[in-house]
C-alpha cells in the first residue's frame, strides 16, 4: 500500500511523533465507542433512520465540494461523480429508510417436529465496533454506502479512507466531524501505518473493500481477533460475446463499463472472448464507439471532459507496463496506446493477439486497456475462465438460450449480467459481492445490514417436553428418540 499521506514526506522523528499520536488517538476513540456500541444494542428505528437521513443530506449539500475534489484528484467528470460516487450512496441510503422496520424486526421461525411446543425467532443484532476501509476508485461510494448499512444496523463505526484521493478524502473527513460524534462514527485519514493500527484492534467486523492482496493481509489481522469480515475484493471479471449477441449494443455496453472512471473499476470488463466469427465486426463497433465518446485521436482524447485519468503517476506506469509487456510479446493494438505518464493519461486501448504470458493475461487491469481474444469453441473459454481465481463479475452477451445457461452452470463469479454490465452493482435488492479470491461476503440493501447485523436466534420453551430425554435413560426413551428418527 502506497501512501501520498503528509506524513511520509516528515523528517523522521517527526512522522514517528505524528504516527504516535495517531494510534493514541485511534485507541482513545475506539475505547469511547465500546459504550456507545453497547447503547446502540437498543436504539429505535427512529434514531438510526435520523442518522442516514442527516448522512444523505450530507452528501448531496457537498456535490460541489465533491465535484472539485473528484476534478483534482483524477480529474472525474460530474457527472461520473453523480452516477458513481452520490446516486449509489443515496439509493442505498433511501433503500435502508424504506425497509429498515421490516428488516429490523425479529423473524418468526416455526417450530420443527423435535422443536415441538417452543417458540423461536431470530433477532437482529448490531455486531457492535465496526471498521470499514475503503479504497480510492469510488471513495465517497465505497465509504458511505457500507456506513449506511452499519448505522442501519445499529453499530459503531471508524471509517479508513484511501490517501491516495486526498481531495476526495478531506471531503470526507469534514463531513463526517461536522455531522457524527466520534463516540458513534469517526474517520482517520492517512497512510499505511494508520490501517495497521487499525488492523491491530479487536473490531466486531471488518469491512473492507480492495484488492485480493491487501484483503489477505485484512483477514489475517481479523483472525487474531476472530473477528468477521466482509471483503469486496476483485480479480479479472471476464466478459464472452457470441455469434448471437446485438454486437452494435455489445460494443457500446462493455466500452461503458469498461472506461468509465477510466477503467479503474472492480467490476468494469476485464477482457473480452468474441467469437472469430464476429469478431471483426465486434472490433469496428468498439471504434466507434471510442471515437464517438472520447475523441478520435489521442490528443483528443487528452483533451476529453468525458474520461478520467489514472489515479496517479504510479498507477499509470503500472497500466503503461502492462501494454508494454503486451506488444513486446506480439500483442497488437487495435486502437489506442497513446501513454502520458506526466498527466496520468493511458488512452483508450483495445488490443488483440495476446500471448498467454503476457502480464495483462493474469494480473488485473484496474485501467483502460481492453484485451479482446478470440475464440471459435465455447469450451475452450469456459475452461480458461475455470482455470483462473474466481472472477468478481462474469458478463455473457447472447441471444441463445443454451449458451447462456451453459455458461452460467459451468463457471462461478461474484454477480453476471446477460447482455448488460456492471449494473448488478446498482440493483439494491441483489447481494453483492464476490466468491473466493474475488470477495468474502455481500453488500447493499439487506445484504448489507445483514453483514454488520448478528442474527441471533432465541428459543422459548412452553411445554417441558424434553423431559422425556432427561436421564436416567428408559425403554420409552429409546422408543421416542426412534419415533422421532422416523418423523422428522
């Protein structure tokens, strides 16, 4: 994890002092939150919904203030930062306002026969002190949607922001000192040293959201402590487009998910299987496409108040090594491949004829490069899909039914989309979140109050039957117990 945090660039001594200090104050507010955790096992309906309300009012006075801050760390468009970063956070928001009675009251469960004369439900409990720490691609989204559903839940929160959006984060932070008292939600900013400190306390739940790597590191250091974990992670979301699909709209569909925030998204299409067949037309189709959003040239393209920028300068000699290592191995670009390190510019690429070393085959993109690989048996991509980590996101564009069905049988991913991408983000009613490798866990909506919630279940007795199993054991006893083999 790299930091552009002020506090890496302090003489020693100094950043050791500031680190400090940091940790006390991390350790003092995590101590003030035991007790508020412990209040808010009780708190009504009414008291979290004023929360989120005053959350989401919070976020929409700021859109300018995101706005600038979304323009200056990677210069995001507004409306990117309104579909992206505010609209999700609000639709979560309301999501939690209109269920949240519902989802808290406790479920009724009926009696099975060995259960006969007892009542039980289950009862939803906060988990308690909650950490979540998310990451720089969305950092108003990836913050504040999973903190609504922790207030939904009725816990405490400390918030860990990425340093590496410092705009985007000081936003952030303002908001959230100005509108919660650190006793219920609290936010630290900074860099690495900051989440290991973090990492070091015995949190109720851990949500973080990143990459595979980091999350590893994560629930290494919830281990120790036993504690649960929601990780939305990532991985290299493969996208198939067959003979069958509508290629006008396939093109137009996956160039969106894929070059919105320039690339620099978990789910966005990692690479694309085209059928030989179509493949020719699929690759005009993406041209245009590009051409028409952003821009015809690379110049124009730099010039296009429709396309982010890299993060920062590392991250774009990451994306740039990439397509290196691609065409020095053979790979052909089909459009793009214009690089400004300088301005954190990697123009729209498409690619093809990719050796299967090249480091773009294994390691995931996070930017806007889009190889595309052509295939003539349905198989054969299945088996290479089956062959890699399990994906975050898997998208299927046909129209054939069988196609469809054989794919979805025979591969697993966090979440898919037939004929469309990256929309299972926004569909409230759906988990998300990913499988093995590519995530621990769900978000959004119930899901996501499930996640910080404990479902606790309780049984009442009314009726002393289990007396009948009490010991000394008798013949009769025998008799029930085999009875009840045979009925239950």
């Amino acid at each position: 994890m790299t930091s552009n945090a002020n506090v890496s660039y302090l003489p020693g001594s100094q950043a050791d002092a500031n680190a400090s200090e940091t940790a006390r104050s991390i350790q003092r507010v995590f101590e003030r939150q035991r007790e508020t955790a412990l209040r808010l096992r009780s708190s009504t309906r009414e008291e979290r919904a004023s929360k989120i309300r005053r959350l989401k009012q919070a976020v929409l006075d700021a859109r300018p203030a995101f706005y600038e801050a979304g323009m200056r760390d990677f210069r995001k468009p507004a409306a990117e930062v309104d579909l992206t970063e505010i609209l999700p956070v609000v639709a979560e928001a309301n999501d939690a306002l209109r269920h949240l009675k519902r989802w808290m009251k406790p479920q009724r469960v009926a009696p099975t026969m060995m259960m006969f004369g007892t009542q039980a439900w289950v009862q939803h409990e906060p988990k308690g002190r909650c950490l979540i720490m998310s990451p720089w691609n969305y950092p108003v989204n990836l913050t504040f949607g999973p903190l609504v559903s922790a207030i939904a839940a009725g816990n405490t929160v400390i918030l860990k922001p990425s340093e590496m959006t410092p705009h985007l984060t000081a936003v952030m932070v303002k908001l959230v000192r100005e509108l919660f008292s650190e006793d219920e939600v609290a936010i630290f900013d900074g860099d690495a040293s900051v989440a290991t400190a973090l990492l070091e306390l015995p949190f109720d739940h851990i949500f973080f959201t990143g990459s595979p790597a980091i999350g590893k590191v994560v629930m290494a250091a919830a281990a120790k402590h036993l504690t649960s974990v929601t990780l939305e992670l990532g991985g290299k979301s493969p996208t198939i487009v067959d003979a069958s699909a509508d290629l006008k709209a396939a093109a137009r569909n996956i160039l969106w998910g894929k070059y919105t925030n320039n690339g620099q998204t978990c789910i966005a299409p990692d690479h694309v299987f085209v059928h030989e067949s179509v493949k020719d037309e699929f690759v005009r189709h993406c041209r245009e496409v590009l051409a028409s959003s952003y821009g015809e040239t690379a110049q124009a393209q730099m010039s296009s108040p429709y396309l982010a920028r890299v993060v920062n300068q590392r991250h774009t000699q990451r994306v740039a090594g990439l397509l290196e290592d691609a065409t020095q191995r053979g790979a052909l670009v089909l459009s793009g491949g214009s690089v400004e390190q300088s301005e954190c510019f990697v123009a729209p690429t498409l690619l093809t004829n990719i050796p299967p070393e090249a480091r773009i085959m294994s390691e995931e993109i996070f930017g806007p490069l889009l190889p595309i690989v052509g295939y003539t048996k349905l198989d054969s991509v299945i088996a290479e899909i089956n062959a890699q980590p399990k994906p975050l996101a898997l998208y299927i564009w046909s129209k054939d039914e069988p196609t469809i069905r054989s794919v979805l049988q025979r591969t697993s991913a966090g979440g898919t989309c037939i004929n469309h991408s990256v929309v299972q983000f926004v569909h409230g009613r759906l988990p998300f979140g990913g499988v093995n490798n590519s995530g621990i866990g769900n978000a959004h909506g119930l899901y996501g109050f499930k996640a910080f919630t404990h479902e606790r279940a309780i049984v009442r007795n009314r009726y002393q039957l289990a007396s009948l199993f009490y010991p000394p054991y008798t013949n009769f006893t025998r008799k029930v117990g085999e009875l009840l083999m045979k009925l239950v």
